[in-house]
C-alpha cells in the first residue's frame, strides 16, 4: 500500500475499517491500564539514581557553612559552580532554587507581573500583554501565562527552532509582547535544536518592549540519547545584540536525579540577580543545602554526571526505539502520520491527518491507554490542526511501551479511516 | 541600689559610667565575634536530628506512590496527616509545602495580590492598601507586606496577644485594611501567647474588608519550654463567627528537624483549599516528597514528637536560663530593662528605657557580639521608642552565650548612663 489513504477508495477504506475494529475490540478486551500522559522516569531511571538516598554523612559545604542551618540565599557555591561546569555558565549568574524550576519560571513572572525589573514597569499594568508561544510546546508552560492573564499567540516551529522571521516582525512592532517560552535543546515536544543562527536571532532582534524576555528552559540540555548536540550561549548572543538583561535560563536535576527532589537554578545577567536575588530574599531564607549536597555527592562534576546520563540514555534509547520502530512498521504506508526523531530529549512528536488527533486519543483512553491529551502542545490546548499528539515513552516498561504503541498505532489508523468514511 | 537608675544623681552616674566604660573596654579587648541576630538553632539542636540524614530505604508511600516521581500536590497523606496530629488540624485543610513557611506566606499573598481570592478582587487594585502587625513582631513578616506596598500599622501587644480593642476597632471601619500578622503561640519575640479571647475575638471581629486574612504563623506551635501551653482553634473560632475563609495557617519543621531543610504546610478553609491547589498546580507540580518521607521516618508522630521536642528543649532551656539569670543579675537593680520570661519560643524580648535601645547594640557589635538590629522588631525597622531588642539566645554555646550576655548587660547599662549624661 504504497499511496496515502487519503487517495484510497470508499472500497479500501471500508475493508481496512473493518480490519483495524476487530484489532480495535482485541486491545479494548485486555483492561489495559497503562498511563502515557506525562514525561515522568520509569522505575528503571529511577532506581539508577538511589545513590542519591544514601546517607549524607558530610553537612559541611566546601567553605565550612554548615548546611543543616539557615542560610545562602543564592545556593551553595560548589552548587553553583557544578551547574556552570555543566551548562558552560558563569556561576555568578546562577541562583539556584528549590525541587522545581518550573516554580523559578513561574515565580519570575510573578515578579514581573508584580514589580517589573530593571527599573521597567509591572507588566500587571500592561493591559493587553501577549506573550509568544511556539507551538507545539509544553503545556506547563502555557499554562503559567494563561494564568498570569497573557494573550498567548502561536508561532510555528522549524527544524532550527521557532520561525524567527514570524518572532522578529511580531516582536518589532508590538511593545505589549513581552516574552517567549524556548525549549532550546530537544524541544518538548518535537525534539528540535535550536541553531546558533536562531539562538543569535533572539539575542540581537530589536523588541518594541525594552522589557522583553527570553524564558530559556533548557530541561533536557543533558539529555542526548545519541551523542552531543550543542546549544550556543543565549547569554552571550544577548550581550552581542545589545540586550544583556534579556535571557532568564532555567534549569533542574528532576530529570537527572529524581523528580521533585532534584535542584533547579535560574541564571540570568549579573545586574538583575542582584535585584532578583534582594526580591527573593523576602521569600525565602534560602533553598534546601542539603539535598544541593545529596545532589552533588551523586553527581559530583561534569564528566561524572556525562557519565551518568549515558547510563540513563542506555536506559531511555530503548524506549525510543520502539516508539519508533512501531510508528515505522504500522503508521509510514499509507502516511496515516508524519513523526520527528528525535536525538535527545523525553517525547516523539507525531501528526496526524488533520482532524484526526483527539478521536485517536480517545479511542486509545477507551482501551486502557491515557496518553497527552489532544491540544494539549498548543496555547489554551487548543490545536487549531486537531493533529498534533506527544508520546511520552519514558515511563511504562519496555514491554508495556511495545503494547501501548502497537495499539495507539490502531486508533491513529482506525480515527484517520473513520474521519475519511465522513464517521466525524 | 534599690531605686532606679533616673534617680540617680550626676554623681552616682558620673562614677558608674566610669565603671562600665572600664568594663566594656576590657570585654573589646578580648576579640569577641559572635553572632546572635537570628533565631537560628545551634549544632547541639542540629545534631539531634541527624537520623534525618540517614539513607531513605524505602520510597513508597503509605498508599504505595513513589514518592521519587512526580505527583501528589497536596502533598504525602501520612504527611498532612501527621501535621494534623501533631496541630489538631483536620488534613483535609493542609497543604503540604517545600522548605519554607515563609515562602508559603510570601506566595499566599502574592497570590492575594494577583488574583484575590474568594471572588473578591485582587489586592493589587486596593490602591492604599494596609496590614496589621502587633509589634514587636517578626521582621521577616513585616518586609513581606513592605515588599507588597502595603502601609502597615503598629498594633500593641498586651500579655494574651494583639490588642484586640485596638484591632477589632481599626478593622471594622477600613475596608482597605487586608489582613494581620499572628504568631500566636510564644510570639516573636515577646513568648506571647495568645488567649482563647484573643483567638476567638479575631474569629468574629466585624471587619469592613470581606476579604480580611488572618496569618496565622505558628512557627514555635510545639517549641514549650515548660510544660505544653494550649491554642484555641483558630479555624472554630472563625467558623464560629461565620467567618470560615478568615484565617491562613502556617507551620514548619525548620526548628524541629533542619531549618532550610525541613517541611512547610498551610491549612485553611476546606472551599479555599480548592482554589490555592488549582493555582499552585499551575506553580509546580509537587513538592518534595522524598524529604517528608525522611522528616516522617524521624518525626513518626504526635507521641514521637512530643519527645522529640522534650529533648530539644532539653538543650534549650539551659540557653533561656543564662539569659534571664543574667538579666537578673546585671539590670533588675536600677531598673536598666525590663524584660519576659517565655514559656516556650526562640526569643527573650526586653526593653529598655526609651532611647537606648540602637546606642547598646552598637556598643555590643563594636565589641564583637552582633544582635538583632534595633528597630527589627518593628514595621519599617523604626521602633518608635528606640527601646525593643530581641534576644536570640539558640545559636551561641553556652559558654559564648554567658560572655555576650554579660557584655550586653554592660553594653545595656552604659547606653543608659550615657542617655542620661545627655551624652546622645
């Protein structure tokens, strides 16, 4: 069957309908329950990691504090320093958090909802604020600035990261566009790279709001499944472009260590962490020390934890392959669906025909299998194609993964024939 | 010397200031660096707790979540469960936080600021808006609604809490006043704790603001020193006065276990609960449950905690003891300062004759010993009678602790000698 089912007749259709409901019944017979909506590690990630809950016998931190006691608003030094190692930062830009970064994103723009920065005014005040959401992305994200009151507006992604000639004329022109959501390296869901080209792109282009920033969420800069990617220095293209208060970069061990008790940091320019680090002071008295120094005794330094994501891709490769190799064998004749793969990261974004993603996906919730929901990679969850779907292969064991893909592979087939039948 | 030390004559002055100038000089000599400016605990309450520390075997949680992973917003069950044990709180209005009380209170109110809550509007639109704070009260308290713009306005505690004649009168005619500042249990820093009157008169207190929030912080809710002093149910008492979403209740394990590295809850109306989770969904997705199951493994239980905090109080009370056998000592006679003898708590308050306050403790740091600074203990850092300071008697040794106390004593005495030399 090499042509797509979009040129085959009611005839064909019509057979292969019949087919893929008897498949269909099979799947739904076995009371499947297996849970694919979220990127969370599986038990075998997990475990790799139990060094981490090994006693911490050693409280001091390297400069003597002891790290039971209040205190260092801005995190421990060799936790700073291991996060510049890693990340190629300058540790004087870093301000490390608590178990989320998600929280420090979130936490920012309160901030500037609350009380602007750098001398600019509360972005509460600006009435019709719009904030840029390259699509498909993280719902997480988009969620934060719905709730923070943004208009959010779509812009497309290329295989070198958001269009820049759609960021640069939007930006140019509209001064209540006040920043972009980026998931620079294997981007959720699409697994794409942003180029240096598009990284100076946003450092130099010229923004209407002089208070335009970059949330830089590089949640898998360590996340290579077949080798290094390289990211350029978003800091460094800011300061080429004149504009070295613009880049918020956020980052976290939840996918390196454990989720929700990892460390997460925020780094941006040396001016603003002195008034971002006096806001914070009213917050908090300092982040947890102790989990930086369980954190650190596992992760020790950059080469140690290069090695230590290997092991964790010896684990997640696997995963991939099979998301693949089913999507391959079941979905590629008959173009049913089009599908990145990706060289790190935590998800394989597919597209379906247009029309055809929520009926795939209830199809697969019906049969025991709850994957991301429909919409969810667009601002208000709102695909406008109805063909975007995330998987996330992380969690459910090997075998479990081969039998969720192999039956997601029907739905997606027996939603695309329906919806060609003129079913929905 | 029986009378005060005003009576005295130029004389007796004039020979004493002689006195405590040569005393004071030797206590210079001696190099002294110690810092008592915070409520922090020392290493013998520290190292009490390091079972804390200790390998975490087991990370699935009473109802089989692995709490490695991502999840669980509220928090553990056995964890809301143990903090309504231990508070006589119903778990079904605790959430569960990160490190941090603090933060808890700095996110309440931003979340006030930005959204309201209730349906009624945000804070942010209350153009003058005003908080309550009894004073002396908590200086991190007070720089909170400083940083949220609010106008905050002194209220004068009385031996059973905030005077409520002055309170309940300020409150219900200013429908901009939002809110007020409670440690209801051995406050910061007088050891106040509050009467079932007091609790049950900010209950049901008419105030001109639908929205007026108590915040409730009983940080030392189980730090007795002699013997347990109960707190009325600040939750009934609201109730009660049909006031159910009046009152935000925070508690931590930060001087139980670790501070920076324990465990935080907020408990409130069971209709507001709903609205603060959706909201702190969008924030973070969990907080770290890998330490409240450590804290849990150490803490148990309300049984296991009493004792636990018999012991620390084991190491505390000889600390309160140099104090006030100190004070006792150095400046009952001539009535230099009058003081409290808390019952519980972190803090000794004392004050002395009005205007000497800020000149003894820059001769205790210019001698070595730094205290907390004059004026913290009061909104806006100004102490209008330049009288409060507060005495942080957890950190030191107590060999440390006797050296500072005597020369604060010293420091005490000769600020006032030289007030009424005319000296300043």
């Amino acid at each position: 069957m090499e042509k797509s089912v979009v040129n085959w007749s009611e005839k064909e259709l019509s057979d292969l309908k019949k087919i893929l409901e008897s498949e269909y019944s099979e799947f739904a017979g076995r009371n499947l329950a297996l849970n694919m909506a979220r990127g969370k590690p599986g038990s075998g990630l997990l475990d790799h990691n139990n060094p981490v809950l090994e006693t911490l016998s050693v409280t001091s931190a390297a400069d003597g504090t002891d790290a039971r006691n209040y205190g260092i608003l801005e995190g421990l030094p060799e936790m700073r320093q291991f996060f510049g190692e890693v990340l190629d930062l300058d540790p004087e830009r870093i301000i490390v958090g608590g178990n989320s970064s998600l929280t420090l994103m979130y936490d920012s723009i309160a901030r500037l909802m609350l009380f602007g920065s750098c001398g600019y005014p509360a972005w509460s005040r600006v009435e019709k604020r719009k904030f840029l959401c390259p699509s498909p992305g993280y719902d997480r994200h988009f969620a934060i600035t719905q709730e923070f009151g943004f208009e959010m507006i779509t812009v497309p992604m290329t295989a070198t990261g958001p269009d820049m000639d759609v960021v640069e004329s939007l930006v140019a022109g509209d001064e209540t566009i006040k920043g972009i959501w980026c998931v620079p390296l294997y981007s959720n869901p699409q697994g794409i790279c942003y180029s240096d080209e598009t990284v100076s792109r946003l450092g130099k282009m010229k923004t209407a709001a002089p208070d335009f920033k970059i949330f830089w969420d590089n949640a898998y800069g360590v996340h290579h499944l077949y080798g290094e990617t390289k990211l350029a220095d978003i800091f460094a293209a800011c300061e080429a472009g004149g504009n070295p208060d613009r880049a918020y970069y956020f980052f976290s061990t939840s996918k390196i260590t454990f989720p929700g008790a990892g460390v997460a940091m925020m780094a941006c320019s040396f001016e603003e962490r002195k008034e971002i680090l006096k806001r914070i002071g009213i917050q908090t008295i300092g982040s947890d020390k102790l989990n930086q120094l369980r954190t650190l005794r596992t992760l020790k330094d950059a080469p140690t934890l290069k090695k230590h994501m290997a092991e964790l891709a010896d684990i997640l490769r696997p995963k991939f392959d099979i998301v693949l190799k089913t999507l391959d064998e079941e979905l590629k004749d008959g173009g049913f669906a089009v599908w990145n793969s990706p060289k790190g990261g935590y998800f394989v974004s597919l597209d379906t025909l247009p029309g055809c993603a929520k009926a795939a996906l209830e199809l697969a919730k019906k049969a025991g299998v709850t994957m991301t929901g429909a919409g969810a990679t667009f601002p208000y969850k709102k695909d406008p194609q109805d063909s975007n779907i995330r998987i996330a292969p992380t969690y459910p064991s090997d075998d479990e993964l081969r039998t969720a893909m192999k039956l997601f592979c029907v739905c997606v087939k027996l939603a695309t024939v329906r919806k060609l039948c003129g079913e929905f």
